[in-house]
C-alpha cells in the first residue's frame, strides 16, 4: 500500500536551516508531490508543490524564497529545503500526495524554530 514518511525536523534557531525528507513507498509512478504544515490552533496550510518530474514548482508567499522543494524519483524521496527560518515556520510538516483522485498523507514531523 501507499506509504510516506517523513524526517528531518527538529529545534531550530531564528535563522537557521532544516532538510526535510519524505520517502514514499507503495507505488511504482512518480506523482505531484506537496508539503504542507500545520501550528497549534491553525490550518493546515499548502507550503510548497512540485511537478512528477520536478521541472515545475510553487511556494507559498510566505516561504517563496526560502525554502525549496525538490525530488529524487530514483530515491522515491521529495525534500524541502528551508533556510532563514522563523519562528512563523513553527509547525508540524506533512508531506501529501494524490493518486487515483486519494490523497495520501504522511505522519508528519515536527519543525520548532525558537531562540
């Protein structure tokens, strides 16, 4: 079955950077891949998008130039790359994809940006 998982997050400080990974197992195609978050008492909120083939992607105005989203499909792995981190980006980090008109959702990793 379709599984993700996710790694990488951690305490941070203000201006820091954090890697985030996100493997999915469970099927044999590449698919658009999002990452999305979520802070206590808010929405779970679209972060960053990329294309099957990583040539296309889109960011939240509120990380566009900080972060990046990228993939590996030989590795089945998409990362987000998040540098000159604020303590806004608290939050806990899930990675999503949609196969077959399903979303699937990975548990998520915790991300704490505090000085």
């Amino acid at each position: 079955q379709v599984q993700l998982v996710e790694s990488g997050g951690g305490l941070v400080q203000p201006g820091g950077s954090l890697r985030l990974s996100c493997t999915a197992s469970g099927f044999f195609s590449s698919y658009s891949m999002k990452w999305y978050r979520q802070a206590p008492g808010k929405e779970r909120e679209l972060v960053a998008v990329i294309s099957p083939s990583g040539g296309s992607t889109n960011y939240a105005d509120s990380v566009k130039g900080r972060f990046t989203i990228s993939r590996d499909n030989a590795k089945n792995t998409v990362y987000l790359q998040m540098n000159s981190l604020k303590p806004e980006d608290t939050a806990v980090y899930y990675c999503k994809c949609n196969i077959r008109g399903y979303d699937y959702w990975g548990q998520g990793t915790q991300v704490t940006v505090s000085s």
